[in-house]
C-alpha cells in the first residue's frame, strides 16, 4: 500500500536517488545522453535539503521511500514527482498528484501548474493537465531541456 508523507531532511538523499533513477531510466528516449548526465551530475545539496524540508512530500510501500513530488502553496507549481523505476505504473505518480491537488485546494489555489519533461506529458495529460506546446525549461543547473508548459483548473 502506498502512503504519502511530508518529507524531512533524512529523505534528501533518497529523493535525490530515486530522482537521477528515474531520469536516466524514463527520460532516455527524448533527451540526450549529454542532458541526462549534467541533469543527474553533483550531490545533495544545502540548498536541496531545504527545499525538501520546505516543499516536498514522498510516496512510501512498507517504509521504503518510491517516490516524490512537491508543491509551491503560493504559486502553485507543481514539480519534482519522480517515482523509483521498479514501481514505476503501480499508480505512485498518480497518487501523488492527487494528494499534490488536494493540498493546493486545501490552501485555496485555483490554478497548478507544471513544466512537464516529454516523456511525461501524455501522463499529466490523462491527469487533466493541457498544454501542448514545446518550451525550454532552464534547471538551477544551467541546463537546457525541452519541456511542455502545463496547467490544470481546480
């Protein structure tokens, strides 16, 4: 059974893992061997631990972190939901976002959005999200990645 949680400090270096994890095994077929490497290079951060204390939220099975997502409750900006390949359509994504919209109806959003990596956007799609059009996201990283811009009423 998949639970949902708010994240602490402790789950920074799972949630980083599972992260490059899932780019490199998800998002090989639409962006360059180059991109994954830089998206997926360095370590844990500061900066990364205080953002997963402050903003992120991780799906468990039996104690074992499987996936993350967050949500900016002032903008809402959806991002980071990232689910460990091996459980990878049991449904943790989907659970996620839907625990992500609860939140953000419960602090009173209208609107969340999101810059999808191509290999996600049928998903978010399926999860009432539109937006079709193809854009550059620009990472903290300084990476450049093809993203589709997308949004979804409350």
């Amino acid at each position: 059974m998949i639970t949902i949680r708010k994240a602490n400090q402790n789950d920074a270096q799972a949630i980083f893992d599972l992260r490059n994890r899932a780019i490199l095994t998800k998002c090989s077929a639409h962006y360059t061997e180059e991109q994954l490497s830089l998206w997926t290079q360095g370590n844990v951060s500061e900066r990364f631990i205080t953002d997963v204390v402050d903003t992120f939220y991780v799906s468990e099975i039996d104690g074992q972190v499987i996936g993350s997502g967050k949500l900016n409750t002032q903008t809402g900006l959806v991002d980071a939901i990232f689910v460990e390949p091996d459980y990878s359509g049991r449904g943790a994504a989907k659970k996620m976002l839907q625990f992500l919209e609860q939140l953000a109806r419960e602090q009173g959003l209208l609107l969340l959005t999101l810059e999808s990596t191509l290999n996600a956007a049928p998903f978010y799609r399926a999860c009432g999200f539109v937006g079709d059009e193809v854009s550059t996201y620009h990472s903290p990283k300084g990476i450049r990645l093809d993203c589709v811009p997308m949004e979804k009423p409350l």
